[in-house]
C-alpha cells in the first residue's frame, strides 16, 4: 500500500543495555514524520514497555511497525516461553522480572498495563512454550 | 609545587575573614580534620577528604572552594562542557537534555560531552572487569574521589578492593579532548575541557586524581554557578534543541545513589551513600562481614551525586527527576564499539596507604603515646564540648600526643588550674609567715604572689580560642 510505511527491529537479548533502542528509534522517526506529539508519546510508551518485555522475559524478538496516516500498529513477536495466564500478567504490580534489572528500575509490574492504557487496541496471542504475539494500534490523532 | 601540596592537595579551604571560630564544622567532619586554633576552624591537610561537609555545614559561609569562574573559556580557542548527570535533575520541568545541552552551546562552550555516557562505558568496562576477577570480590566503586581519599588513609585493607577503572569524568574528558583535537586539528593547550561539577571532591580529583598521573579535564565549574546562567538560555533552547544527547538510563541514573550499581546489572550489590553511612560500611566491610556481594557502591554524599554541595536541588527532589527522566530512556546508549577513539579506561597507577593517622614513628612510639592519650582521656571531663578547638575529648589527647597542643587547652583543666592556685593562696593568706623585722616584707610577699597569680591567670589567654590574630601553620596547605 502506498500510503503505509513499514519498519522492523530486531530486538536481541544478547546485550540488555540495548533494551530501548527500537522505540527510541521509532520516536525520532514518528517525531521527524510530523506525528502529533501526544501520539508519538503515546506510541513511544507503549513500545518501550513491549521491547523491555521482550528482552527481559522472552530472549528478544521481532517489532513489525506500519504507520498509514490514520495509525500506527505495532506487532511485537517473540518465540519466548509464553504467558502462563494472561488476567495475572494484566495486573498491576504483578512481575516476573528477574533481580539483578531490578535495581535498573525495571520489575514494578507495570508494563502491560501501561501497553493497554497508551494504546487504542491491544491483543495478546501466546502459547506456552512457543512465543507470544502483542499487536497494539495507536490512532493518530 | 613540593609533594605533600599535590598529594593532599584540597579544593575546600577556609575563608578566614568569615570564620566565627564556632564548632559546628569540626564536629561535623568524618575524619575530625578541622581545629579551632587562635579562633578560626582550620582544616589540618593530610586528614581532609573534600567532602563538603563544613561547608554545608557553616552557616557563615566561611568554608569555600576554590572553582573557576566562566571567565576561563577565555583561556581556550575551542571549549568542551562536560556537564555531569545530577546536573540534568537540578531544573524543573526539564523533559528533554537537549534542552540543557543546546544552552551550554548557547552559552559559550563549542561542544558538549555528556559525562553521562562517559559513564555507560564505564559501566560497561566494569562490568566485565568484576566478571574476570573474582578473587577480589566484593569491588568498590573509585568514582567518588572522597570515598577513595578515605580509604587510602583509614582503610588499607580494602585498597585491594577499590576497582581500578578511571572515573566517568575522566573518560569523557579524555574522550571529548580526542575528538575536539580530531575535529579540530588544534594542539591540546588551545583546547578546554571544562566539566560541570556537582561537588568539590571532584575539582580536588581534576588537580591532584587518583589512579591517573594526570587529568584531561581543563577547569572546573560548580553547577550552582552556572544554573542562573543557563536558564534564560534553555528558554531560547526550547524551541529548537540539537540533537546531542547520548546517554541512556544507566548513563544518567549515575547521578543517583544506586544508579552505578544498577549499571553492573547484578543483584549482589550494595548502594550506601552519606559520608557516615559509608564510613559504617568500610567498617563492616574490613570486618568481612559481606564477602559474597560483587560491587559495592559508595557516595559521600546523601542521595549520591545529586546531594552534592555545589547542586542547587534538594536532593531527593532531583532524585525523583532523574527517575522521570530515565522512564522511557533506553538501557544504555552508549557502547564501546560504537565510539570510534580508543582509550585506555583501568588505572595505571596504583592507590597507595597514608597512614595519616598514625600516632608514631614505631610500634613502640606508639605503644607509649597510646599510653599517654588514655591517661590524658582519664583527665579530661569527656563531655567533647569543643572548646579546646578539637572534636573531641580523645581528638585533643591525640593532638598532645602529637605535639600538635596542651593540656591546659581544655578549659575545664584550666578551670581546676584556677581553683587550685585560688585554694593555694587563700591557704596562704591563713598561713603564710612574714618576717617581722622588715616593714616592707608583707608587701614584697604579696607582690611576689601577685606576680605568680598573674602568670597563670595569663594562660587564660594563651587559650586557643580567643583570636590573637596570630598567623598558623595549619589551613595553608596548596598552592594558589
């Protein structure tokens, strides 16, 4: 389709201190595309959180994103160990979060939370031992 | 420059026309470097550690240090700023670094460096040097200057542990330096590499650092100097910022206590910050009380950098800055195979003991001088009220034994002086014997009285307390 622009990231769990790049980069291009600022925040937390949760609980993956000038989907995949159960990882607080990223701040159980409140859509496809499947759609606005 | 002034070389100093004399700063020191001496808080060199302390302390302003002023971007052709992370927390409302880094720009220098990502190479280097050297777990973090200045004169043991990686400040400014040179082609002297500091203990590490013969940081500037400058500059920034930040959530979370441990990515550390607090733990630590933790993280200061005395935001307020400002950062965003320069990030020279506080030449000297202070320890009242000029009761025995005072310093020594000469002559008054014969005899014993009582009433004044506006050796310990 013309009107949609499509980017990937690869986002490896080999060096944690990369965690955060791909939406960074995301951010720049959606802010230099002229995207409204509240979307591009809104698109940028949600990311963020995504891609942290794909290093630190299922050793990285692919982030599809495709931007048409009504919204931005963004397709999180992984081939990690899967959710066990999806209602317990919703909540707030609820973390699996190894130690030792801990004192980096991260672990506060917030993550898909915060994906569900700063995106328009969300769904979850996973299965254990397999991989999970998080597409988010941010309307642009 | 003769040795001993580079070596305990110190930022803070003692503006003497402001000192009161009062004790608040001596009690306050860690290392009891500070004496009350002919009325006026002197700081005794070899004890010192630059922490701040009395100067956060004084409240009349007396304690200072010595900083440059933005004059010195005069000094070079091309000049680099290389603001640290606390800085970053120290405005309100700050949501973008750009901000800040586009107004120093705008306030004179030509390039910026953020010390910040200085600090994620650190990281990084630190992290696989604990990972290869297991045998001298746990290590100690060497980024706070006072922290390693204290543990070269109070805790040799641990010497061993200290890890050998150069500071954050010191990469960058060695970094910021290549590529200003690299980018430039000016010689080195036509260069400055300014940093922007949160703390004295840091301009004393730029003149005199550990670990390094040498810095490549030019001039230091105290953050509170150049916040009021900087802000009409961020307003103008605001509109357009350059895109000049690189420093991702570890890089800035330095500014923090617990921010350099977080960057190890270990659970087995521990963050203490507060001069006192680490003082508590080196002590624990020399009792090997916590061999199994990888990376121990010392701050002088309360809250880490952002407690630093030159800051101007509270600093758990600038704490909960940085974290709102790291929320949506990435881990790091600087790594060691991105940055072109190569530079050599482990010490190359070793820290070695001062035994500062050592009592004598010779176990034996020491033995018998041990033997004096607890027999002068016994004497004195133990109410460590000061006003001898010494921290404490035990501080001013050590200082006796070091020939550094008297006994009669204490004032309440002075004080049974007295009663003792009043009781000694008012017994003579009831017994004394006059020679009859001589009509002149009672007034030559009075005299003769009145002259003795009048030289021991005179130590009164010899008291170090009252200023005599005499000069002292003590204080003046660097070259202007």
């Amino acid at each position: 389709m013309e009107d949609t622009i499509k980017l990937e990231y690869i986002v490896s769990a080999e060096d944690f201190t990369r965690a955060g790049e791909a939406s960074s980069d995301l951010k720049n291009i959606l802010k230099q595309m002229g995207v409204s600022p509240d979307t591009v925040r809104k698109v940028s937390i949600a990311m963020y959180e995504g891609e942290i949760n794909m290093v630190i609980h299922a050793n990285g993956g692919v982030i599809t994103v495709f931007v048409t000038p009504k919204e931005v989907t963004m397709i999180l995949k992984d081939s990690g160990p899967g959710i066990p159960d999806i209602d317990k990882a919703m909540q707030a607080g609820y973390s699996t979060a190894p130690d030792n990223i801990r004192s980096l701040g991260f672990g506060a159980g917030m993550g898909l939370p915060n994906m569900k409140k700063y995106s328009d859509d969300m769904k979850i496809e996973t299965e254990l031992g397999v991989g999970t499947t998080v597409t988010m759609t941010v309307r642009i606005c | 420059m003769n040795t001993l002034n580079t070596k305990f070389f110190h930022s803070v100093y003692l503006d003497e026309s402001l000192c009161k004399g009062c004790i608040n700063c001596i009690k306050r020191c860690p290392t009891q470097a500070i004496r009350v001496r002919n009325g006026k808080a002197r700081i005794t060199s070899q004890f010192c550690i630059d922490c701040g302390e009395c100067v956060r302390t004084c409240s009349h302003h007396a304690k200072k240090i010595h900083i440059d002023s933005l004059d010195i971007l005069n000094d070079y052709t091309y000049t680099v700023a290389l603001p640290a992370p606390s800085m970053y927390a120290q405005f309100n409302n700050l949501d973008d670094v750009n901000i800040l880094l586009t107004a120093l720009i705008y306030l004179g220098f030509d390039d910026v460096f953020e010390v910040g990502a200085a600090a994620e190479l650190v990281s990084e280097a630190s992290r696989k040097y604990v990972d290869t050297h297991q045998e001298q777990w746990p290590f100690i973090s060497t980024a706070c200057p006072s922290v390693v200045r204290l543990i070269r004169v109070r805790f040799p043991n641990l010497i061993d542990h200290l890890l050998p990686i150069l500071p954050p400040v010191e990469v960058a400014a060695q970094l910021a330096r290549k590529r200003a040179m690299a980018k430039t082609g000016l010689p080195a002297d036509k260069i400055g590499i300014i940093f922007i500091s949160p703390c004295p203990s840091k301009v004393t590490y730029v003149k005199s650092p550990l670990g390094t013969d040498h810095s490549a940081v030019d001039g230091v500037l105290a953050v509170k100097d150049v916040y009021p400058l900087l802000l009409p500059h961020m307003k103008i920034a605001e509109q357009r910022p350059m895109d000049l930040a690189i420093s991702g959530r570890i890089g800035i979370g330095w500014g923090c206590s617990g921010g350099e441990a977080g960057g190890m990515i270990t659970d087995s550390y521990l963050a203490a910050d507060g001069i006192e607090n680490v003082i508590r733990v080196l002590e624990d630590l020399e009792d090997e009380k916590f061999a199994r933790l990888q990376f121990i993280e010392l701050n002088a200061c309360s809250g880490g950098c952002v407690g630093g005395v030159l800051n101007v935001e509270n600093p758990y307020v600038a704490k909960a800055k940085i974290k709102r400002l790291n929320k949506y950062l990435p881990v790091a965003r600087t790594h060691s195979e991105d940055i072109p320069l190569k530079i050599e990030l482990n010490w190359n020279k070793a820290v070695e003991y001062e035994p500062v506080f050592q009592i004598g030449e010779t176990v034996l000297e020491s033995i018998n001088k041990m033997k004096q202070i607890d027999s002068l320890c016994n004497e004195f009242p133990g109410l460590d009220c000061g006003s001898c000029g010494a921290p404490s009761c035990r501080a001013l025995a050590e200082d006796i034994a070091r020939g550094k005072a008297e006994k009669n310093d204490c004032v309440y020594i002075l004080r049974n002086h007295i009663h003792l000469l009043s009781e000694t002559y008012s017994r003579f008054s009831h017994e004394a014997i006059v020679d009859g014969e001589d009509p002149n005899a009672c007034i030559h014993m009075l005299m003769n009285y009145m002259d003795k009582l009048t030289e021991e009433i005179a130590l009164l004044d010899s008291h170090n307390l009252i200023n005599t506006d005499s000069d002292s050796e003590e204080g003046k310990h660097y070259d202007d």
